[in-house]
C-alpha cells in the first residue's frame, strides 16, 4: 500500500483536525482536462491524482473563468474575473491592467506565511510576480536538472538535433517569436511530440520535482507556515515526456472524438482552426489534422497527464514522510481544459465544455469528509476559500464565493452558474459569455465594447447558443431558437443581467 493510500486509512479512521492556520500545497497543472481516473476516466493511468481524489473533496463542475492561460491564471491568483483585471490575452498583465489587484501568495505572505514557488504560475502576471513571495521564485534554468542537456527552452525538448538547431538560430541573431518559429519549423525541429528514454527530471516538470521536494525539506524547519505552489507545464504543447509513459498506452486502442463538427446552429466565429497547434513543424498548417496523427497527439497528451500525475505522487508523499499532511490544505487546479479534436477543435480558447472545466480537487484535513460534489464552481472561488480555511479575513474585493460550506455539505450549492468567457474568433468585436449550470449552458455573444463598459443590453447580442447536456452532451445542436426551451434561455438572459448590475457576481 502506498504512503497516500495509507494516509486515507489513518486520516479517516482518527479524524486527525489541522491547527488553526494550515499550511498551503498549491498544484497548478497547465491545459489538464478532467480526463483522469478519478473523473470516470477508466483508460487514464492517474493513480496519484486518483487518491488524491479519495482523500479531499473532487468538484466535478468546476469552470475557469477563460480557456487561456494568461487570463484564467490571473483571474485565479487574484480573485477576479477577466472583466475586472482586464487580462483576456497574453499581452497583458494584472497589475499593469488592475493595479488594486493581488495574488492569494502575496495575500497569505502579508498575514505571516512564507510563500515559494517554481514552474508555471503567474501567467497572466509580469516575471511571475515578485510580490508574491517571501522566498524568491525559481526560474526555469535555476531547477535541478539530471543532467547538463540544458535546452534553451527549459520546459520543451531534449532532441540533440533540436538543441543544434536551437544554437544555430540563436547564432543567426533571430530576435522576434515569428523568426524563431518559422526558423525552427524549416528544420523541422519543433514537433509536436517528444518520446525519449529519459528520467523524470531531464524535462522541467521533474526538475521542478525534485526541487519542491527540497524546499518542503526546508519549510519544515520554519516556525511559520508556508504556501508553496509548483506549476506544472505538461500536458502543455509540445507533448514530451519521458518514453515510459508514452508506454503506458496502446496507441491502436485510442478512440478519435465522438462529434467532430461545429454544434448545428452556432456561429462560425465560436469555432477555431488550432493556430497554437498548427504552429508545430509536424503539424498542417490548414486543413483537417489525418487520423493518424490526431491519435499520436492523444496519445502524447495522454503520456504528459500520467507523467505530471507521477510528479505529484513524489511530491505528496513527500508532505507525508515529513508529516506536514497532517496540517496543509493540498488543492489541484487546471487551469483551464482542452479540445482532443471534439468539434474538430484543438487546444482551448473556446466557450465549450472541453475547454472551459478543469479539474478542481481540495484536500483539508479540517474536513475530512471525502466525496465528489455536482455543484458548478468557479476558478474564483479558491482564493475565498483557502481564507476561510486558513482563518484569514476573505478581502472585500474578491469575486468568488468559499467553497468551505460544499467541503461541509457536497449536496449543497453556493451559486445558480458558473460563468465563463471567450473573444469571438473573427473580427473580435464580440464577447461570448458562458453560463453554466449542471445540466445548461447558454452562451451569449455580446458586443465587446458595450460588454467592457460593465453593463449588459439585450440588443447587444450578437448571438445565442444553448446546449442541454441531458439529452446532448456533445454539443451537436444549438437550441437557443428552440421555442421549447425559450423559458430556458429567457431565464440565462436575466442570470447574465443580474451579473453584470451586480458587479460579476455569481452568488445565490
């Protein structure tokens, strides 16, 4: 038996209850869908995550705010939405746009905890923060790598040929992304996928690994309690992993997606071609992607979850070795979901389902009542929530609502929907905002500059999408102009009303 499956078996028998300020085990996962063991996914290979899952509360309806990383990390860490922090795209960042706002890290720094952290974090932050931490943020080329193969860029490949071809390009004094990418695409030296026979930490996400192994060596020594956040890249582009995971999966039993077409009745400008993906030298940049590769991406992707899912296995049995599981609160949070080719779609920037839930699981040791709720959360509720567990005051400004009352009562609920939200992908003059109830989502395409004003006018729509995941789970049929469902929609238009006189607010 395992050290975490032990930890189930001890904590539940004598209801161990964690002092009055816990420390803080934050897992941030980039691009991971809720495709895991513990979510119904009986083909992934999860088990770490999976016990996890049997330890703390798992949210099976948990939303992001944007299917992006930027914007749906700075709405996150900071508590607000997209709409307030003004992030909805990679070139902005929180505090240039929202200079009010702050991250949980610097949060709990201010009220006496010491807060690190490394990896992928504040994506929609400038150089990951430095406010947000007591002890200064590692950098990529500050991990500890298994060996001296250093790439130029930390988190991707350890190929030979594209580590040459990395140098040739930095010694042809190529400056600007678009240089780089189409010099690396010439010599086919930026694919999509990586298998190699590797050890764990010769890619970043090991590297990282080890080093939050250390640094909970070292927090265990301190007198005050910590907060510590390791952002994982994978299942990020490019899919690399070590070759052993990859061999965990039986490429010829990989099933496509089930509907690969845009839902009957949706706008076109909802839809998007992949342009992240297409960007990969193995990869075409137009047209549909053939069967075969579509199922090498799956597998990739599916190679990364379980390779990251063993990153974290390391880390968490490391909390119990030191005994520090006895008073942290370990939350897993993706960032934001991904498309595996439903509606013909990959990667996320999309309103949809695939793209806009993640996986959300807390553990606290205050609450040890394991379960899965239905409730539909929200990325913005956590920062409330982690307050509330830690004791500290829930600041006023916060958008999003604790969750502590669904860790007391997973029945319960503690909002009507959960909202989401996405620029049209064609003139970007609109903005689709998506409400999401357990069994409706209904998508409204808003004219952009009116939506940003803070205020909602029906005659402002450009377009509606509903979707009743009870009789259509995949999305195949828009039933917005449905009059069987007018009351349904007519019901969303007041929710979306209400949230924006409300100032973004979702609460019941």
């Amino acid at each position: 038996m395992s050290v975490l499956k032990g930890l189930f078996v001890v904590l539940w028998v004598s209801g161990v209850q964690a002092v009055e300020r816990p420390n803080v085990l934050f897992l941030s996962i980039d691009d991971l869908k809720p495709e895991l063991g513990c979510y119904g996914a009986d083909y992934m290979v999860t088990p770490a995550i999976d016990r996890l899952a049997e330890l703390g509360m798992l949210f099976e309806h948990h939303y992001v705010q944007q299917a992006v990383c930027g914007p749906s990390r700075a709405s996150m860490f900071s508590g607000l939405r997209p709409d307030t922090t003004r992030v909805w795209d990679l070139q902005h960042t929180c505090r240039e746009e929202c200079p009010t706002a702050f991250t949980m890290q610097e949060y709990f720094k201010k009220a006496g905890y010491e807060t690190a952290g490394a990896g992928k974090i504040m994506h929609g932050f400038k150089h990951d923060d430095p406010p947000s931490w007591s002890i200064p943020y590692v950098q990529g080329e500050a991990l500890p790598f298994a060996d001296d193969r250093l790439p130029a860029h930390y988190t991707q490949y350890q190929s030979p040929h594209i580590h040459q071809a990395e140098k040739q390009m930095k010694k042809g004094g190529r400056k600007t992304f678009k240089e780089k990418q189409a010099f690396m695409a010439q010599l086919d030296a930026k694919p999509s996928t990586e298998m190699l026979d590797l050890p764990d930490d010769a890619y970043s996400d090991g590297a990282m690994t080890v080093w939050g192994i250390e640094m909970l060596e070292q927090l265990a020594e301190s007198d005050k309690p910590f907060f510590l956040t390791l952002g994982y890249r994978k299942p990020h582009l490019p899919f690399v992993a070590p070759k052993k995971y990859w061999d965990l999966y039986d490429r010829g039993r990989i099933e496509l997606a089930a509907y690969r077409e845009l839902p009957e009745g949706s706008p076109r400008y909802a839809w998007h071609k992949g342009t992240e993906l297409r960007g990969y030298s193995d990869v075409k940049r137009v047209g549909d992607i053939p069967t075969q590769k579509q199922r090498e991406l799956i597998h990739g992707y599916r190679a990364c979850v379980s390779y990251v899912d063993t990153q974290i296995g390391k880390v968490i049995d490391k909390l119990v070795e030191l005994g520090l599981h006895k008073n942290t609160v370990v939350v897993l949070w993706g960032d934001h979901g991904w498309h595996l080719g439903d509606h013909n779609i990959w990667c996320k920037h999309s309103t949809y389902e695939q793209a806009t839930r993640a996986p959300l699981i807390i553990y606290s040791p205050t609450f040890l009542r394991p379960g899965k709720t239905r409730s539909v959360v929200e990325s913005v509720d956590i920062f409330p929530t982690l307050c509330e567990l830690a004791s500290l005051p829930i600041p006023q400004s916060l958008e999003g609502t604790s969750l502590v009352p669904l860790l007391k009562n997973p029945d319960g609920a503690v909002k009507p929907f959960a909202m989401s939200q996405y620029p049209d992908h064609g003139k970007r003059d609109k903005m689709g905002y998506s409400l999401r109830t357990e069994r409706y989502r209904a998508v409204f395409w808003v004219d952009r500059a009116a939506a940003q004003t803070g205020t909602f006018e029906a005659s402002r729509v450009h377009a509606r999408e509903l979707f009743d995941y009870q009789t259509d789970p995949l999305e195949q049929q828009n039933r917005a102009e449905d009059r069987a469902y007018k009351t349904v929609v007519d019901q969303f238009e007041r929710y979306l009303s209400d949230y924006f006189s409300s100032g973004f607010q979702t609460r019941m």
